[in-house]
C-alpha cells in the first residue's frame, strides 16, 4: 500500500508541473523563436504527461488489489463473527440483514476503500497544489477562486447530514428484500404447488418498491452534491476570466499566466468533483460500515459466565443432563418454558411431545447452549456442571443433532456425511448402516461418491433425513438430538433405526423429539408440554393412565394404545 501511495503521488505532483512547464515555455522560451529548445520543453512536457500516465495505472492497480484484499479480509471475519454470533443475537439482527451485510454492505466498503486510494490520493494534492501553484502564479486571482469554497464545504456538509440516514434506511430495504428472495427461494416448491406465484411475484415487488423508493430518496439527495458544486466552480471560473482579463488589460499579469492559470483551475476543479466522488460514497460506505461494525463489535451472548452459574466443576455421580426449575423467554419478552425441570443418565432416551409452540425446541435450544437462561431462570448441567460455566464448543462437543429439515449442501454424500471431519470409509459404512442409508446409498451411481445437488433437492424426504442421522452418528456423540427426525421415514424403518441406535457399543443418551408416539414410547422419560409446561411426564404406560392428552394422541395413532407392535 505504501509503494501505491508513493506513486500515486509522485504521479501527481509530475502532472502539477505540466502547466508551469507551459507558463515557463510561453513566457521564456517563445520569445527566443529558438524551434530547437520549444521541441525540447515540449518533449518535457509530454515525458511528464507519459510519466503521471504510467504512475496513476500502475498506482490503481495497486489500489483494486488493497482494495480486493481488505474486502475479503472483511468478509472472512465478518463472517466468523456471525458463525459465532448467539441464536438470541442472529435473532436480534435477522438472517436476511446478516446476509446483505456480508453482501451488499461489503461491496459497498470494497468499492470505497478502492476509491480512496485511486482519487483519494491524487484529489487533495491536484486541490492543494493547484492552489499553490495559482498563488504564485497570481495571489489575487487565486483569491477570487477560493470565495467560492465555503459554498463548496457547505453543500457538502448538508447533504451528507441529509444522506447517510437515507442510505442506512435504504440498507434496511435491502434486509427486506433479501428476506423475501430467501423466503421464496426455499419454499419454491410449495409455491408452485399452491399455483401463488402471482402472489409471491406482488409480495416481491412490494418489497422491491419500497428499496427502489428508499434508494431514489437516497440518490436523490446525493444528486444535488455535483450539480451545485459544478455551479460554483463555473461561477470561479466566471470570476477568474473576468478578472484575469482585467489585470491583463492593465498589464498586471501576462496571458501565458492566464493561460497556466486556467489549466491550473481546471485541475483544481478536478480535484473537487474527484472529492465529490468520494464523498457520495463515503456516504454511502458509512452506512454500510456502521452495520458491517455493528456485528463485528457485537459481544459475545453465550460467553462463559461465572456469575450466574452455580457450578464451574463437574460433579461426581451427577445426571448426564439435567434441567433444574428452568424458566426462559425470547426477545419478544414471551415466556417459552416455565419451571420445567428433569434429568437424563448416560444411555438414557428422552422423548419430547407436544403441539407446535409447546416449548419443545426450545429445550434443544437451551440443552445445546444457543441460548442461556434467564439469570434467575434455573440452570441447565451436563455432568453437574452449569453450561454457562462452559464454552458454547464444549458443550456442543457432547452433542450431535438432527433436525427435520437441516441441509445438505451440493457435493458427495460422503462429505456430507462427514461434514469437514476426518473419517475413514468404514467409519462412513458403519454410520449410514445405523442410520439405515447404506441400502439406498449402495444403489445410487458412484455409491459414497454420488453427487448430490444443494438442499438434497433429487433426494426423497427420507434419504435426506437418513443422511443427517448418519452425519450426526459419525461424530459418536454423548447425546444425540433427534427432533423430528424420522418424520418422512416409514414405521419400519423408523423401529429399525431405534433399535440401531439402541444397540450401539457406547449407547449414546438419546433426546427424541416427535409427533408419533412410537418414536418416544421406549423412552426412559417422555415429557408432554403444552405452551411451555409440562402437562405429563413418565413412561408410556403411566402416562397412558395419568395424562388424557398423551392417551388421546396414543389411541388416534395407534388404536388400542398398546406400543404399536404391529408397526414394528
């Protein structure tokens, strides 16, 4: 950067010397009527034109590789910070905001980064060496110039007031879109089965309508910048003519000076359009940095935390997990869970049943530490040790989950099986066999190798859902997560996959969240929440007897209640 920054102003300060050369030419060497040295500070001038030439390229250059490399320098930590970023924090931004920072707002701060090095350079030396130039030129006419420069200076300052909070609100728009496209683009599929892709197509260009308002509004006001400062430096350049002609014509100054002065003008107007430049997108950069440093700054939500925590230690004997009188809310200030409280052993299964909204991925939520709870909201503990005592990676360690519709990305399945870790073919073999993927896997073309397309798109339900369960078995977890995770399997397979993983050398603690009841009927414990409480909790039989809503989702799945042999 530095050796771009040299150039760039070596570069210039040779092209400021290209009318002091002509002013020199017109005043001593014409006058001589010697062609030969007329040729020869001609060709000074023309080395000097070649010489900023060659410097301003190479110096740009350099410029759009500073420029290309901050940005992704920007671009990786950002989007480290937002790998770490808590679910309460993600939340708190939205997804579709975090994505057009690390989209749009990166480009907007690559783009000015680049300007600032390619005329931000070069524009104050061309204004400030101009001026210096024109003083000793003729201190009176520079005079006349510089009246003109507070007029300058104020549109500036008013406009950018006017214009930074338009651009962060237009930022906001392209949240709002971006939230759409993301919404649509996922559920395509039902879109079109719906046949409301002209419904879609209006709730898009509502979105759309509103970014092209909010940036019109933006642009706008930034437009008002160059046509007024134009203005003003025309009125200079009246001013200056004006004048120059009068102190020629009173023999005050010489023409070649009018003419050196004039050249001069016209490049310290350069300068002020280049500065103008600069500042309609510092304007809008600033808005963008704000955002991109907004994330960047943003502290850390699940960070160990020993204040709240009743226990930093492991305790001997202590339930694998355990959640103790726990009571949580999101930022809507809306209780999810309230006093909810039991404790699961090594190698024990928890099945988890309820309602939508019930508080049941919530559970999930506060067992993996996404979120903490509330400080005087109880304490979860794996081990006896209160996860707010533990790095988030420690606690997530101990788990593998599987979710409903977690992704696939486009590669084979054997990466997306190992999902970044190191794991041999029979490590693979061995998880999709548990996970009962290996039938269908072996028929696919290339087996492990096949390539899949993004989402697992060309993949049935269940082959999806399979390979997360084998991705998730891979890593040997110490409790495995299974929140509606077998919902596109048939009840065979779905039984055979329970047996596997109950048959497992180290039997991992099992956290089953479903909506059938033959998925959770072999659990240790099975809870029944209902808006965030627990309604029942026991082992199938006993709830059979002691909870009617347990009993009458039995009954209408399975008929006689009994634990549905007949599906296995």
């Amino acid at each position: 950067m530095g050796v771009g920054f040299t150039i760039k102003v070596l570069g210039t300060l040779i092209e400021l010397a290209i009318p002091q050369i002509l002013s020199y030419i017109l005043d001593e060497i014409v006058p001589k009527n010697d062609l030969g040295l007329v040729f020869a500070w001609g060709g000074l001038m023309l080395l000097c034109a070649l010489g900023a030439l060659v410097g301003n390229i190479v110096a740009n250059r350099m410029a759009s590789r500073v420029a290309r490399d901050g940005a992704r320098a920007i671009r990786h930590d950002l989007f480290a910070k937002i790998m770490h970023l808590s679910a309460r924090d993600v939340d708190r931004f939205t997804v579709p905001s975090l994505e057009s920072r690390l989209t749009t707002d990166t480009y907007n701060v690559h783009n000015f980064i680049g300007m600032i090095q390619r005329i931000g350079i070069r524009a104050p030396l061309l204004l400030v060496g101009g001026l210096a130039f024109t003083l000793m030129l003729d201190p009176v006419l520079t005079l006349v110039m510089l009246g003109v420069m507070p007029l300058i200076v104020l549109t500036v300052f008013l406009v950018s007031s006017r214009g930074i909070p338009l651009y962060r609100k237009a930022q906001k728009s392209v949240d709002g879109m971006v939230r759409v496209v993301r919404e649509d683009s996922q559920g395509v599929r039902v879109i079109r089965a719906l046949s409301q892709a002209g419904y879609e197509r209006q709730r898009f260009e509502t979105v759309n309508r509103q970014l092209t308002q909010d940036e019109k509004r933006a642009q706008l006001t930034m437009i008002l910048s160059n046509p007024l400062i134009n203005l003003f430096i025309n009125i200079g350049l009246v001013g200056v003519i004006f004048f120059g002609a009068t102190r020629v014509s009173r023999s005050l100054t010489s023409p070649a000076t009018i003419i050196a002065f004039m050249q001069f003008f016209v490049m310290v107007s350069n300068g002020i359009l280049a500065l103008t430049r600069i500042f309609v997108q510092a304007t809008k950069s600033t808005a963008s940095m704000n955002r991109i440093d907004e994330v960047l700054r943003c502290e850390e939500d699940c960070a160990v935390d020993l204040t709240h925590a009743r226990t930093a230690e492991a305790v001997p004997g202590a339930p694998l997990l355990c959640f103790d009188h726990v009571t949580f809310g999101y930022l809507d200030g809306k209780v999810a869970l309230k006093d909810l409280s039991f404790s699961l052993e090594k190698g024990q299964m928890l099945g988890i049943i309820g309602s939508t909204g019930s508080g049941k991925s919530t559970i999930l939520q506060l067992m993996m530490r996404f979120y903490d709870v509330n400080p005087d909201g109880g304490g979860v503990f794996l081990e006896g040790r209160d996860v707010r005592s533990m790095t988030a990676e420690q606690v997530r360690s101990r788990f593998g989950i599987v979710r409903q519709n977690d992704f696939l990305y486009a590669d084979t399945i054997a990466e997306n099986i190992r999902f970044g870790r190191e794991a041999g073919q029979k490590d693979l073999l061995d998880a999709a066999e548990r996970a009962q993927a290996l039938d269908f896997i072996t028929r696919l073309p290339d087996s492990f190798e096949h390539r899949i397309a993004s989402h697992g798109a060309d993949l049935s339900g269940g082959q999806r859902q399979r390979l997360l369960i084998a991705r998730a078995l891979l890593g040997h977890p110490d409790i495995l997560i299974l929140d509606d995770s077998s919902s596109a399997l048939d009840y065979r397979t779905d039984a055979n996959l329970r047996h596997a993983i109950a048959a497992l050398p180290e039997r991992p603690t099992t956290v089953v969240v479903a909506q059938r009841i033959s998925a959770v009927q072999e659990a240790d414990l099975i809870l029944v929440l209902d808006h965030g409480q627990v309604i029942g909790a026991g082992k199938h039989e006993e709830l059979m007897r002691t909870c009617p809503v347990y009993e009458e989702i039995a009954r209408s799945q399975m008929g006689d209640g009994n634990g549905g042999a007949a599906y296995e």
